[in-house]
C-alpha cells in the first residue's frame, strides 16, 4: 500500500516509451457507422457537436471529425482526456466547447445524460458466431433451457446473427436489447430494463430460474450484471480468445466484502461523497438524499469533487472515516484494497444508516433506483423517536455500542461542517469543523507563515537539479 501514496519517482524517470496509440483503422464507415451519425447531427441541425473517444480510439478522431465535418458542415470537437469514467457522456467537456450534441464513441454504461442529445456509437468489434453459438451449446445441452444472452455493447451488431442460429433449437432462450437512455413506458411485472438492457423474463419461476450467458470480455460490466442478478449462474464467451466457461467468480464471497464494508460506514462519523459523475441524470437529487440521510444518522459528510478517485487523492482527507462513491453503474463498484479509507456505494450506504431498509439478497448497483421521486427501491426514512426503544446496536468490527437513533429531521441543526465548542476559559464560543479537530491533533500542520520573526536575508544562490538528486546533495553549505 506504502507505494500507491509515495515514491522516489525513479520509474517514472526510467519508463521507456511506447507506442502512443494504435495504428488508425481502415473500415471507418462501417467501425464508426458514420452515415449513422450524420444523420444525427444533419437531423438535429447542430452547429457545433462534441466527439467523445476513448482512449484505445483516439488514433482515429482526427480521421473520424474530418470526415463528419465534411459530410455535416458542422464544427466538430474532440473530446479524449474525460472527467470521470470513459464509459459516461462528459457532458462537462462538452459544455466547455458550447456543444449543441455530442456524439459518444466506445463502450458505454448507457447511463441516460441530463441536458444534451446523445447518441451512441460502440463500434462493431468483430465477433465469430459460429464459434459462439458452438460454445452456447456445449454450455447449455438441455435444449429446453431458460437462458437470457446478454453481451457488451460492442458485439450488440452481432446478437441478430447468433439469435437466428440459435432461437429454432433453443426456444426458452431470450435475447436482450440495447436500450439508450430512460424507456418511454413503464417497466411491466415480467420484463427487466437495467443497464440500458430490455428483456421479457418467460420462466415460470421468474428470473432467478434463468440462467445468464454474457458474450465480451471479463470486466465491470459483468461483474455488475453478477452482483446485481446474483441468483442466477452465469456463463460468458470472450470473442478476443474465442473461450466459453462457467463463470467461477465467487459471489457470496464478493457480497460479503460488500457487507463488511456496510459495517465500516456504521462505525464511521465523518463521511466524504465522492461526486463521480456530473452528466448522468438525477447525480444532484442523489446527492441531497445522501446528506440527508447522513445528518438524520448523525454522522458529519462533506461533498467532495476530485475527478477520477485514486488512492494519493483520497489520501490527503485522512479526518474522513469512509467515502461514498456517486457515479454510473460500471464506476461505482470501485476495488478499494489500495485506498487508506474504503469506498462505498449509495446503496450500501443506507444499508448502514436507514434503520428501514433490510438487505434482502438484492444487490443495487444503480443509485438512481435509491431516489425518493418513485424509485422502485426507495425506502423512506422512519419518523424520528422509533428507533429509541431498539435493540442496542454494537459493532462487528470494534466491538463498541453505536446509536440508532435518527435526528429529528425539523430540528434546527448546524451546517454539516460546523459543530460550536467552547475556545477558552471565557467561555468565547467558536465554531470548528472536525477537519480542524482533526488538524489540531496533527504535530505538523503545514508551513507557517511566522510574520515579524524570520530575519531579512540577501538573495543567495539557490540548489540546482531535482528533487531527488540535487548537486549539491551530500555536500556541506561553507
């Protein structure tokens, strides 16, 4: 861990550089479906548009807004270097340029955005159906088996192909659809939408009698799919190696670390939400609805806005116990193994302080479905005073009693920062935050000015070199 905060610098100082991308692509129209994508922008009859690459794409965006500006007569705008997660609409980005739309290349987490019209390009990554439909058999010999396909959106183009060689000898098989943005019409009793997928749910016993086969490659998109549909056995086909297997990823295991870290934002008294994404719908009410459910359990929070979370960053707010992570579905289940504080999401966070809300099995990896604005998963905040004649609580980890009291949510109450404390023997009463406290427990407190007591000096010559390595180091001063 001592890495991750500090280093000498030495590699960074001894990398050898590689390659800065890969080389350009040739099918551009077909990759990148441009005629798709002029359509967009001649339809809306946008002036200016905001192209959004990820990183592994950015060797094409040269060729890709040339070719749209020349197709559009529309200015176009690259956007590479992303405010938080590359899967979200940087709509941030692309208000800094006055976009009237933007344009998203890539694999995306499909989180529907606030203010500008999107549309999304995933990119038509090649994918054998042959080999996958072989693999889906070998996997599935019960012909009458209740299977949901879902795959990464980058082999969406490719799912009509393999649900024609596969519904006439698998007939309970269901295929998911790709979905952009909040659906039009409500969600009916049998069908799923989550994760910008829509798929009826025909097994008699409901979706946990189904099973799950994913097509794309090991990562947060199937690890949230895990979490989320945890009764289902899932089974996945990497194109990149053209291999199927049972998906041996230990679930329970992965839920328990999530309940230990529940038990970690019970002990904690200060709190940092992590502001993760600033374009996906609904991030401001979420953010509300966590300071108030911290203030009612009586835990200070403040709301922190740091770009892309990494240990160093999160390492210089060491008077936070635990932090909360708002961002899409994909970013918010962020390993925290390397960080000095552990990282929860919304949802495990009323776990620990909304007396009202049971775990039940179901794990939530979406916050929006959290929102008191007829959510499916809101639950309200028991009336202050119920909780009082509870069982004590005592904590798992430290073996202490802790209150499960909530505040009174009409009581006067001090800024989420603030608490009053007596100064001095006066009785002055000043008002601190715990971060003070926190720093007046420090030894060191940073560099102080000391006004009026450092003595007037002639300009000397100064050290030369780095940091690391001056010319001077090891000699001593005449």
């Amino acid at each position: 861990m001592a890495t991750a905060f500090s280093s000498d610098g030495e590699a960074a100082l001894r990398r050898a550089l590689g390659p800065v991308a890969a080389a350009p692509r040739v099918d551009l129209d077909g990759f990148y479906e441009m005629g798709r994508a002029a359509a967009f922008v001649r339809g809306g009859a946008f002036r200016k548009v905001a192209l959004q690459f990820p990183d592994e794409l950015l060797a094409d965006a040269a060729a890709v807004a040339a070719r749209m500006e020349a197709t559009t007569g529309a200015e176009m705008y690259v956007l590479g270097d992303t405010t938080y997660g590359s899967c979200c609409v940087d709509e941030v980005a692309a208000e800094h340029v006055g976009a009237e739309a933007l344009v998203h290349y890539g694999p995306a987490c499909l989180s529907p955005c606030r203010k500008l019209p999107v549309l999304h390009i995933f990119g038509r990554q090649p994918l054998d159906v042959e080999r996958c439909a072989e693999v889906f058999r070998e996997l599935y010999p019960d012909r009458q088996s209740h299977v949901v396909v879902l795959s990464d959106v980058v082999y969406a183009h490719a799912m009509g192909e393999l649900q024609q060689q596969l519904c006439q000898e698998y007939p309970n098989v269901v295929f998911s659809r790709v979905v952009c943005g909040d659906p039009p019409s409500p969600v009916l009793p049998r069908e799923v939408r989550q994760f910008g997928r829509w798929f009826p749910v025909e097994a008699p016993g409901g979706l946990q009698d189904c099973a799950m086969f994913y097509v794309g490659a090991e990562g947060l998109a199937l690890t949230s799919f895990m979490l989320t549909w945890n009764r289902c056995p899932f089974s996945s086909f990497d194109p990149a190696t053209s291999c199927g297997r049972r998906e041996t990823f230990n679930v329970n295991r992965a839920l328990m670390r999530r309940l230990y870290l529940v038990e970690r934002a019970r002990d904690a008294r200060v709190v940092g939400i992590l502001v993760g994404t600033l374009g996906v719908a609904g991030y401001l009410t979420v953010l509300q609805h966590l300071q108030e459910l911290l203030r009612r359990a009586g835990k200070r929070s403040y709301t922190l806005a740091v770009g892309k979370p990494n240990p160093a960053k999160l390492a210089n707010f060491l008077e936070v116990d635990i932090f909360v992570l708002v961002a899409c579905t994909q970013n918010s289940l962020l390993d925290s193994s390397d960080y000095y504080r552990p990282i929860v999401t919304p949802y495990e966070l009323e776990l620990a302080c909304n007396p009202a809300r049971e775990w039940t099995g179901n794990y939530l990896t979406d916050f929006r479905d959290l929102l008191p604005a007829g959510a499916c998963a809101h639950v309200e905040l028991p009336p202050a005073g119920c909780t009082e004649e509870a069982v004590p609580d005592v904590s798992l980890i430290t073996g202490e009693m802790r209150s499960v009291r909530l505040c009174d949510p009409l009581a006067p109450q001090l800024p989420s920062s603030a608490a009053l404390a007596c100064r001095d023997q006066m009785r002055a009463v000043a008002e601190i935050s715990p971060a003070a406290s926190f720093l007046e427990s420090r030894s060191w407190r940073g560099l102080e000015q000391q006004l009026g007591k450092t003595p007037v000096s002639k300009v000397v010559q100064g050290r030369r070199g780095i940091a690391i390595a001056y010319e001077d180091e090891g000699r001593k001063e005449p």
